[in-house]
C-alpha cells in the first residue's frame, strides 16, 4: 500500500534527492548500453561476469553453508577459457544483467559445451540447480541469479523467428533479437501469474503442489488468461482450486520468478466472507490446500532452513524463502493480525 511521505529534514532530503540523481544516471547508464553496441563492448571489457553451465549457476559455498555468487573479471575468465582451450572470444556472448552503483557493468555466460568439472575446478566453485541453491543466496545476490538464468534461457529458445523460420541475431547487451530478413525484433518476455493469500480474517490459507518439498505449503498462484485483468485472474484461480468466493482484493508488490520459464509474479491479499471458508480442493491442480492459525503459521517462519522431515514421520510444515513474494505476504498476513488496522 502506497503511504505518503513525510517531509523531511533538509540534510536527509540532500541525500535523497543524491540518490535519485545516482539512480537515474545508473538506469540511463543501461539503457546506453542496450542501445550502443560499442560502449556495451567496453562496459564488458571492464566489468564482471557471473557463469552459468545449462542454466545452473556457479556458486562457491563459504564455511558457513552459504552460497555466495562468484563474479569474475573479463581478463580473468578470457585466461580461464584459454586454458580450457576456449577461444577467449566467447567472453563477448556474455549477456548484460545490470550495473553496480559505481556504474560496474554485470554480464552473465552459460558455459555449457564447456566440461562442468573443469571449470569447477578453474573458477574454485560449483555449477548447483537453481532451485536450490535459492535457499542460500543472499538476498540481493538471488535477483541477479534468477535474471541471468531467464535472460540465457530466452535466447537458448528463441534463436529463430517464429514468422520467416530464420535465425535470428542478438545485440552486445543481449537485450534483443532481429530477424534480418524480415526487420521483426523480438525482447525477452515474462509471464503474468497471479499470487494470492486468501484469508477469512482470522486464518490464512495455504496450499502445496505434489511437486513441492515435503511440507512446504504456499499461497495459492495462477497464470494470466488472454485478456484477463489481474483481479479476473485471481478470483477465478481462487475459485478453481479451492472453491472459494473471493470477496476483496488488495495488492502488496511484484517480484520476477525464474520458473517454469520466467514469470512476473504480481502478489495480492484476498479475503473471502467468514461464513464461506469450506475448501475443496481441485486435486487435479493442488495436492492439499487448508486454512491455518496465527500459531501455526509464526512456527513456519520461524524455520530459517528447510526441515529434513523424514518419511516415517509427519512433516514439519514450513513456508517459502525470505526472497519468495510468498514469504512476503504470509509475513504481511502476520504482522495484520498482529497489528489490524484501525483505519486512522
């Protein structure tokens, strides 16, 4: 919910309005980039670049367990491909990811038809599933992972032009592709889905796929139909998987997903009438889905990794990552219940 800002003292506004001015030429810094095929050429050259191998990420994991994202200088990783005897060249596929606040350009590379173990061994970390190894990234570190992986995936699958059939071309920042013959640009697309946790006001409802770890419950989640409105979307979602009413709509943020295939997720809160709570499940798209206290749902987040939950044994529930918008609304949820607005 947007609020209004208060007005602030002249040494913080100073700042502000420095940060402003550094964003704004960082983002204008970028968008050069995307469009001048020279300056993206020498951003490479002196930026850093983070690896892929089919898509996985290489990450170096500390003594802690956690998984940092290693970026490597250009120079540095032309002499690891060389040594791999890789024309060094192939640095220069590197697709544009961003740039730091010190105007730093990011790049990424997937290195597949590289040997995995051998890069392992020349950049002193591994090649690990996307998946997971979300659950030990750093925070601001998982943006920039799942970015890289859905940018490289695009250009894997849309090397032709679904009109003429013809290869298509690539810009240096990877922001694009041409089919030449015909003058079509295509840019890397996400899919709209819809995420929602649905409440009765006193409890909220979770449910899980059967492709979810064990125990692991979530808000409920659907893909945009053809000319749907995001609120169309989620009331109807609601009501195809659990068979509930939605009653009103509030939106809480966005996040981009990498999975299936690059998703933007737009996460809302619903609430259904207390007296219309009985669920039935649609077992064709869900596993299980059920309604759970304040009590339950504070000893979900308090779980800062995953449970080992063995087979003989009811599972531990627990909810998404701290990085999940989904975490973010059942915290929401929480701190609702915790402190309900009074409407003052």
């Amino acid at each position: 919910m947007l609020r209004c800002l208060r007005v602030l003292p002249a040494r913080v506004t100073r700042n502000f309005s420095r940060w402003c001015s550094n964003y704004v030429a960082r983002m204008r810094f970028i968008n050069r980039l995307k469009e001048d095929e020279g300056a993206c050429l020498t951003a490479l050259e002196s930026g850093d670049v983070f690896l892929y191998h089919t898509l996985a990420p290489l990450l170096r994991k500390t003594q802690q367990g956690v998984f940092q994202l290693p970026l490597l200088p250009f120079k540095d990783l032309e002499g690891i491909l060389n040594r791999l005897g890789k024309d060094g060249s192939m640095v220069k596929d590197s697709v544009l990811i961003t740039c730091t606040e010190q105007n730093r350009a990011l790049f990424c590379l997937d290195v597949g038809e590289l040997d995995q173990q051998a890069v392992e061994k020349e950049c002193g970390g591994n090649f690990v599933d996307l998946r997971k190894a979300f659950f030990t990234l750093r925070g601001e570190e998982a943006p920039l992972v799942a970015r890289g992986q859905a940018l490289l995936r695009w250009h894997q699958g849309n090397g032709f032009c679904s009109a003429s059939g013809k290869p298509t071309t690539r810009n240096q920042a990877g922001s694009q592709r041409v089919c030449h013959s015909n003058g079509l640009v295509y840019y890397p697309k996400m899919s709209p889905v819809i995420i929602t946790l649905v409440s009765d006001g006193k409890r909220c409802l979770l449910a899980r796929q059967a492709s979810f770890p064990r125990g692991m419950f979530s808000a409920l989640a659907g893909f945009c139909d053809m000319g749907e409105t995001l609120e169309e979307t989620l009331r109807r979602e609601v009501a195809e998987e659990v068979g509930l009413e939605v009653v009103s709509v509030r939106y809480s943020g966005s996040q981009h997903w990498p999975f299936p295939q690059s998703s933007f997720m737009v996460a809302c809160h619903a609430t259904v009438s207390p007296g219309n709570t009985q669920v039935d499940v649609d077992h064709e798209e869900l596993e299980e889905a059920r309604w759970f206290t304040l009590e339950e749902i504070r000893a979900a987040l308090k779980l800062r990794t995953p449970p080992r939950n063995p087979r003989d044994q009811p599972p531990t529930i627990w909810v998404p990552p701290s990085y999940a918008i989904a975490h973010k609304l059942i915290r929401e949820w929480v701190d609702d219940q915790e402190h309900p607005y009074d409407g003052k």
